[in-house]
C-alpha cells in the first residue's frame, strides 16, 4: 500500500551573497524549493520500519514550478537499483495546500514544513461516519539535503 501512497503523495502527490536584496528573495522563497530525502514514515502517528533503499529517495523541487522525484528497490543481490521516476509541475495554494500535475494527473496534498523537514499528511477514511476504527492517517517525513 506504501509503494502506491509514495508515488501519489507526490502528485497527490512530487525545488549567495550578503545584500539586503537577496535576504528579501530568501524570505520569500517557498519553503518546498529543494532538494529532499525521503526519512520515516508514520501510520496513525507509529512510525513503520523503511527498506533500506526507500532512504535513497528523493524529490527536487524547483523554483521554476517543475518537481522530480526518484524510487528506488532492490533487486535479487539485494543492492538498490532505480525503480521509478516522477517528474511534473507543483504549486503553493496556500494554507499548505500544494497542487501537483504529472503523467499520473493532477492531486492536491497537504504539506507542512518544520525547519528543515517538510511532512505530507494524507488519510485513509473508511467512509463510516460512526466507525473511524480503520481509518488510517499516513505521515511521510522528508528532511532537506
């Protein structure tokens, strides 16, 4: 189910000098703008054990709205072999929403930042208004490189 969570939280899911001018740009850079690998991921706030290639992930985001991300798994000798690749367009909407487009459609997926950490929140609800007792809220971590 993560292999398939990953890849639509991206679309859903998916980038000096010491002038006054350039600590005006900064402050107004979009906190997504980077380059970001992939950390830990949490199910209803548990954090579940990675493969050892899922830490090899990454995404990077662009200034000038283009995003690509890079999957990896490892093969029959166990080393990690490049799985798949995700390019597409992002943008802010505010209120930590960001809209994706790539070849998988467009999304929208809550994003937030802490330092230099950026968590993607999605949920799983089991459609039961009564019942939440399966519903799953899935909190992947990515730290800036």
């Amino acid at each position: 189910m993560k292999k398939l969570i990953l890849p639509f939280s991206i679309l859903a899911l998916l980038f000096t000098s010491c002038s006054s001018d350039d600590d005006a740009t900064a402050s107004t850079q979009d906190p997504f703008i980077g380059t970001w690998s992939y950390y830990k991921y949490l199910e209803n706030g548990v954090e579940q054990p990675l493969d050892p290639c899922e830490n090899e992930e990454t995404i990077v985001v662009s200034e000038n709205g283009d995003f690509s991300a890079v999957y990896y798994d490892d093969n029959i000798d166990g080393d990690c072999v490049l799985d798949e690749t995700f390019t597409g367009t992002w943008s802010n909407s505010g209120n930590s929403i960001y809209d994706f487009t790539g070849d998988e459609g467009a999304t929208s997926s809550l994003i937030t930042f802490e330092g230099n950490t950026f968590y993607f929140i999605d949920s799983y609800d089991n459609g039961t208004p009564d019942d939440t007792s399966d519903d799953i809220v899935y909190k992947d971590v990515y730290l800036r490189q």
